[in-house]
C-alpha cells in the first residue's frame, strides 16, 4: 500500500530541536552529553537554537552554545536565533546570543534584521513586553546594530517603530543617530507616517529632531498628509515650523486639495487663513474647488467660492467645478456655482470625456406619465460621451443615433440636475423598453424631430426644454410606449 503522507528523514527534527522547542532543559543537556548534532538543521525554527530562542528559553540556548552551536546559523522562520529572540522580546536570550558574538546586523526575515523587528514588536499594551523590547533595542545599539539599516517591510527601524505607535523606541532610536529624514519607498518618511497616522506626541520629537517639514514622499509633505487627515493640531505644529502651506506634491498637488477632498472644513479654513492658494493647481481634479464638487462637500466649496476661487477654472477629470456637481447630482453645489457665475454650457481640451454640464430641467415632471421631453443642444460634441458609463450612471438619457439631441423621460422623475434616483418598478420596465426603442429611430422620424429642434431654438445656443408634439408620441405608441393620460 503506498504511503499517503511522505517525508524525508532528513528534513524532519530530531529529539533534540523538540525538547530545546518545550523548554526541557534537563533533557537538552542529557541529549547534548550523548553527542546529539546542536546544528542539525529541520523543524519551523530550522534549528534546536532558533527555536529556543524564539521561545525565550535562555538557560537552553546558554547549553546549545556552550556545545557549539553556531549563535549565526540561517534558516527557519526567524532567519537566525538573534532575529528570532529580538522579534519575541526575549531580552535574557538576546543578550546570550550576543555574549557569543551573534552577528547584530545579520539580515533575513520578514524585517530583514533584529533591531527593526523589535522596534516593530514593542507593544505599548503590555508593560513588560515594551521594558523588555527597549532593552533589547538598547543592547543591539549598544553592540554595533546599524540603527539607520534599510529593507524589511517598514525600510528602517524607526519607520517600523513609528508606524506600530511606539513612541518611547522612536525616542531611543533617535537618540542613538536614527535619521529623522530617512527615506522609503512605500510610507515616505518618518515624518509623513507619523503625520499620516495622527501621532501628535512622535511629530513633535521629529520635528525637534531636524525633520525636514517640507520632505516630499508618497503624500506630498507631510502637511498634504495632515491635511488628508484632518489632524487640525498636527498642521498647526507643522505651519509654526515654517511648513509651505503651497508646497506642490503628488497625489494631492497640494494640502488645501487634500483637505477639500475629505471634506476637511475646520482644516479648509485654517489653510486659507495661512495664505492657501485657493486657486492652485494639482491632482486628479486640478483645484480645491473642482474636487470639492465632486465629493458633495458643500460647506467646503461655499469656503471656497467665498475666497475667490475661480468658479470656471479649467482642467481635470471633468473639466470644471460645475461639471463635476452636476455628474453627480448635488443639487446644492450646482446652484451655489451657477450663483457664482458658473458657465453652464462650457468645453474643454477639445470636448474632453466628461465636458458636458448637464442643464438644468424644469422642475414637477408628471410622475405618472410617460410624457417625453426633448433636451436639444447644438452641437452633438457636447453630449454626454456615455452616461451609462460614468461614476453615477443617470438612468433615462440616451444620444440619439445621427442626431443633435437626446431624451430626459420626465415620467422617471429624475431629478433637473440628472443626478441619482431610485425608480419605481414602472419606471425601470418604461426605461428598459425605451432602450431599445430609441436606437430604431427611422430616418423620416429624425427629420421630424430636427425640424422640432430647428422651430425650437431658432439658432440659440443654449439649451431649451421643448415639447415633442404629436408626431413623437405617435412614435412612442408604435414602439409599445403608448402615454398614460395625466391625472
């Protein structure tokens, strides 16, 4: 019978791994009397060191080494038995290894050495697991550990300490050379992943340290940081260092866009009150103003409009401010910018993806009717590209085929700027047989409806909401749509 687990013999641990691993002490040292190998090589821990070091079993490493087991050994989950002790806060284990010249800068593991994988483990929660983590960290200082080392998850040990919130080895380490504006790949800088993460206490020690204010790293500078936050306190501290309050970044452009993205209104005015830009470009969305919109923040873009924000700047995903309320159906917004001089017909770059602001309709369409308007514009690049595509589809617009215009079903009760609503199940079934109909559109009914669109509006052009007549309700009840009379 084939066997259904196989393994080889010379991966599986021996006896002696198994009792350095239990913390049987008096059995380690019997077994090692015989002659047992203390550097054979198997289990987790990869070896019988490692994993008495791992589990803080100090008197077992003290007989391994003392036999000859080599205190720089690699395998294991750990790396080395330094690594694995300093990870698990066994301070009277690393200090074993270290009394037998284990390598303090050896590299290996998921945090590349021993000092960035306690700075990472020190856990404020627990008293005596922190002590014994800032012992640890102290002794490696104290042997030679390169505080300022790079790579592991966190890049450097301050990195690592900093993000897990643990202030009292961020001071340690920086009173023993951490450089306060080392850099990394994924957090920034020191900094900025204190700022990030709201840590008051570690931003005031960094910047008392020579912190760079205005480094720049993965969010900009760490007022671009703050200002994503909303950690009002944090800016204040950055700004009285002297923090550029228009300092340019990369996802954000710069810390008033920041703050205008979340909605940040107490940190909007603080920014402004410093001689923000209001006006300043950066981002996906180009300015404070424009983002603002998109998000539905209308405290902020009141903020905004009354610091003299350009209510027609141009540029971004949607091309302006008032574009961007409109895609979204925030009603509010949209009035508060059109009263602020917004143009409610502009383009941009050439008719962009999203250059279409939606007018605004009349009002109390007929719920209970299917009566169909007709939103006619002048020119066909200035339709919506596809709304059916868009972050917020609009139900019930379609670009009529070879045509200037599209239909807006006031039977759905969409609301006049085209944003969300949830439709009753009568409507959902008018608009889904209106899909279809609408792409059949003959070419005679087309002249038809032109010469609506040419009575209508007389060579305006701005958009006007006209009466489709007889002759398209006639179409709708070829189609299966006759229209309900009005009640």
């Amino acid at each position: 019978m084939t066997p259904i687990f196989r393994r080889e013999l010379d991966s599986c641990p021996d006896p002696l791994y198994y009792t350095s691993l239990g913390g049987l002490a008096s059995t380690v040292s019997r077994l090692v009397e015989e002659g047992a190998d203390v550097n054979a090589q198997g289990g987790r821990y990869g070896n019988a060191l490692q994993a008495a070091s791992a589990e803080g079993h100090d008197k077992i490493a003290e007989v391994l080494l003392s036999k000859g087991a080599n205190a720089n050994a690699q395998g294991g989950e750990y790396s080395n038995a330094l690594y694995a002790a300093s990870a698990n806060g066994h301070d009277e284990v690393v200090e074993v290894l270290l009394s037998k010249s284990a390598d303090v800068n050896a590299r290996g593991g998921e945090y590349s050495n021993a000092l960035q994988a306690a700075s990472t483990r020190g856990h404020n929660r627990i008293a005596a697991s922190a002590k014994g983590y800032n012992k640890i960290i102290k002794m490696l200082l104290s042997e030679g550990a390169d505080v300022n080392a790079q790579r592991g998850e966190y890049g450097y040990a301050l990195l690592a300490a900093l993000v897990e919130g643990h202030i009292k080895i961020v001071e340690v380490l920086l009173s023993n050379g951490a450089d306060a504006n080392a850099e990394d790949e994924w957090y920034g800088n020191a900094l900025q992943a204190a700022t990030e993460g709201g840590h008051e206490r570690m931003v005031d020690v960094l910047l008392n340290k020579g912190a760079d204010v205005d480094a720049r790293g993965e969010y900009g500078t760490a007022l671009h940081a703050a200002s994503a936050g909303g950690h009002g306190k944090i800016i204040e501290m950055l700004l009285s260092k002297g923090a550029d309050v228009n300092a340019q970044g990369q996802y954000y452009g710069n810390a008033l866009y920041a703050a205008s993205e979340r909605g940040h209104d107490k940190v909007v005015e603080v920014l402004l009150s410093k001689g923000a830009d209001v006006n300043a470009q950066g981002g996906e969305y180009t300015n404070a103003l424009q983002v603002a919109s998109t998000r539905g923040h209308d405290k902020v873009v009141e903020m905004l409009l009354n610091k003299g924000a350009n209510v027609n700047a141009h540029g971004g995903y949607y091309g302006n401010a008032l574009q961007a309320a409109s895609a979204k159906g925030y009603d509010k917004i949209v009035e508060m910018l059109l009263s602020k001089g917004a143009q409610d017909s502009t383009t941009f770059n050439g008719h962009s993806q999203h250059s279409f602001a939606p007018e605004q309709l009349p009002d109390g369409g007929h719920v209970d009717t299917h009566e169909v308007g007709l939103v006619l514009r002048r020119d066909e690049r200035d339709a919506p590209r596809l709304w059916m595509a868009m972050d917020n589809p609009v139900p019930g617009f379609r670009i009529l085929p070879s045509t200037t215009f599209f239909i807006h079903f006031q039977g759905l009760a969409l609301p006049s700027t085209m944003g969300r609503k949830t439709l009753s199940e009568e409507g959902r079934n008018a608009l889904a047989r209106s899909r279809g109909c609408f792409e059949q559109i003959t070419s005679e009914q087309q002249n038809a409806l032109s010469q609506i669109e040419q009575r209508s509006l007389s060579g305006a052009t701005k958009v006007k909401h006209v009466d489709v007549g007889e002759v398209f309700q006639q179409f709708l009840a070829a189609k299966g749509m006759p229209p309900k009379s009005s009640t």
